[in-house]
C-alpha cells in the first residue's frame, strides 16, 4: 500500500471497522504518517454521520386517501388483460428468434457447397461378362479413389463404408455375378 | 434524527405483536386490503425520503411513492417470499425515479427554460425558539441536498440507501441488481467525493463543535 488513491479505497472499510487486521494495521500506519489521508478519513466518517441525522421528509395528511381513490378510480383490468401482453410479447420473441435462425442457415448454407456424395449407380460400370441390355447391372468392385469426387476424409469414409456394405450384401447373395473393373 | 428505515426494524423487533412485512403481504395477496394498508403507513416516510433524497424534488418524488404503493397493490401477487418485501418495494421506487431522472434530462434538453423544478414550499420552522440552530440546520440540509444532487445517479442511489436510509451492502446490492463489491465501491468513492465538495461545510462544523 503506498498508493493514495488505494489507501483511499480503503477509508469505508477502515470506518466500517471490515478490513482485515493485516490491512488495518497497514492503513493505520499510513494514517500516521499521511496528514491528507487522516483528514480526509475524519470528513468521511463526519458526512456519514451527518448524512445519516438529515431531517425527515413527512408525506402528506392526505397521501393515504389520495392513494384509496387513485386505487378505486382506476378500472380493474380485464381477466386476459394481462396475460394477452405477455402471450403477444412472448411470441414476437419467437418470431424473432425463428427469423434469426433461418436467416442465420441461409447464411451457412450460402457459404458451404453442399458435398455430393455419388450415387451408388454413379460407380457402376458394365463388365465384359454381363451381357448388354441387362436390367440389373452388377455393381463392380471397384477401386473408390479414381471414381470420387470427395472433399472430406470423412465424406470418402461414409461412402467407403456404403459402398462396402453393398458388397457385402452382394457376396452373401450366390446369384449375382461380380466383376472386376480394370484400372 | 435517526435513520427511517432502521427505526422502523427497531421498533418491530421491540414491538412483537407488530406482523411482519412478509406477513402483511401474504395477507394482501390473500385479499386483507387492511394489511395492504398497514404496509402502505409503514413504508410511505422512507419511501418519501429515499426517492426525495435520490431526484431532489419533494412534489414529484410524493407522486413517485404514490406510483410505488399503487403497483404494489395491482402486482401485488408477482411478489415472491424469496426476497424481502422492502427490497421488493425499494426496488420498484428505486426504478420509477431513475425513469424520472432520465425524463427529466430529456426535458431539459429539449425545454427552452432552465428552471423546469416545482419546488414544494417547505415550512419553515419556529424561528423564535432558537433562530441560529434552526437557520444553520435548514441551510446545511439545502447544501447536503445539492451535494447529493450533484452525484452521478449511480453514485447518488447507493449513499442515500447506505448514509441516509441506513440499508445494508447485502440489502442495496439486493434492490439495485448489482454486484456487492461494486455497491461498496460506489459507497466509498461517493463518500470521497460528498467529503471534497462538503470540505468547507464539515471544516465549519468542526469548529462549532470543537
């Protein structure tokens, strides 16, 4: 504590007797030696004083009458009165949020490209074996990283993923042929 | 002179056959129109007081009481036994005298004239009695007033409900919606500032008493 302005945040709380004793003693050390902050310490605690013996104000003989009729002139508020202020308050606050989401969307979808993801037909290619005019074409095995137009690790992982599930289903299914695309 | 609000704590606690405020209001809200009352005579002088001491006008700050005790008695069941029912009604006299504050400085923006105050005629007390004492008590409020007056708001608020209503740190941070290190900041350097502007008077009123 060296500060003036710091002991002087300190004055209140000297005065109010709610500093700890480490920081009093300190306080009352710089007391000692500081003539400027022992007088203005002494006005503080003499305002308090003072401003806590100000005169009262007194109301009115006639304020609680005054107040009866102000209370019993005003007309009593219809039942859904109230309640119709906060409902229509409430629900321009939705509006509002909901405009905020969508537009706050409209802005995201704007900004990225929606990735397409290939179809399965996509990755089809007709082998040499299948004849033509065939209505089911068999899907080849097939190498995914020369046919895919993929932005994300992730995005070639789900397809990857779809793609070998199809397999899968084909390999568990005798009748279907599978070819091999050449690369 | 003593401190309104503490004097009336005081005389409660001494007085144990006086209901309670929370007490009173629960009855209000239960339809006893004569507890509402009750709590209308408790509170109506501190009341007066605080917002007289907060906007410096003693005719607008008896309407603004009348306000407070009239949203009292048509809101009366949005008050809730979590706080204390005198933080409740401070609160509100509290937030109707800053509205009038900030109105007041619109008015005086935009008016031609200076002087837009209605200033109740005070009456003045027996001179005969003892002149000097009664003189020098009258002139020293005027100039605590204007001291006080020349505050910020948010300085002004928080000295009145400490110094001159007697409430406490927990109690003003409780009714003003701001944090207590920050109301004991307020205080104190409010204090710091009412003693640089009031030097003259307090130097003054060292001398007589010593």
């Amino acid at each position: 504590m060296g500060d003036c302005d710091k002991l002087n945040e300190h004055i209140s709380a000297y005065l109010e007797k709610t500093l700890d004793p480490a920081t009093r003693a300190e306080f009352e050390q710089a007391l000692q030696k500081s003539p400027e902050l022992k007088n203005t310490t002494d006005r503080v605690s003499q305002l308090t004083s003072l401003l806590g013996k100000l005169p009262t104000q007194k109301c009115p003989d006639d304020f609680v009458v005054n107040l009866r009729q102000r209370i019993s002139s005003t007309p009593a508020s219809k039942p859904g009165e109230w309640n119709m202020r906060r409902y229509s308050f409430a629900f321009s606050v939705v509006l509002v949020a909901l405009v905020a989401v969508f537009g706050i969307k409209s802005l995201l979808k704007k900004d990225e490209a929606a990735p397409v993801l290939p179809t399965v037909d996509e990755f089809q290619t007709a082998p040499a074996s299948v004849p033509g005019g065939a209505v089911n074409t068999p899907v080849s095995d097939y190498s995914t990283e020369d046919q895919l137009d993929i932005k994300t690790r992730a995005e070639s992982q789900i397809v990857k993923d779809s793609l070998d599930l199809i397999k899968q289903d084909q390999n568990n299914s005798p009748a279907k042929q599978v070819g091999h695309t050449s690369k | 002179m003593t401190k309104t609000v503490n004097d009336g704590i005081l005389s409660r606690a001494a007085n144990k056959t006086l209901p309670a405020d929370e007490e009173l209001i629960a009855r209000f809200q239960n339809g006893d129109v004569y507890a509402y009352e009750q709590l209308v005579r408790r509170y109506k002088e501190p009341l007066l007081n605080f917002v007289y001491r907060f906007i410096g006008d003693l005719v607008e700050a008896e309407d603004i009481v009348q306000d407070t005790f009239y949203r009292v008695y048509k809101n009366k069941h949005y008050y809730k036994e979590v706080a204390k029912f005198s933080t409740w009604i401070y609160t509100i006299a509290s937030n109707l005298a800053k509205t009038e504050l900030r109105r007041r400085r619109r008015r005086r923006f935009f008016s031609i004239h200076r002087d837009t105050q209605n200033e109740k005629e005070v009456e003045l007390p027996d001179l005969e009695k003892n002149p000097e004492v009664e003189a020098n008590t009258i002139v020293t409020e005027k100039i605590i007033q204007k001291a006080i007056g020349n505050l910020p708001p948010k300085f002004r608020q928080v000295i009145v409900l400490r110094d001159v209503q007697g409430f406490s740190y927990e109690e003003i941070s409780s009714i003003i919606k701001v944090p207590l290190g920050t109301v004991k900041s307020r205080v104190n350097r409010a204090r710091l500032r009412l003693q640089q502007d009031l030097g003259f008077l307090l130097n003054d009123l060292d001398d007589v008493s010593n």
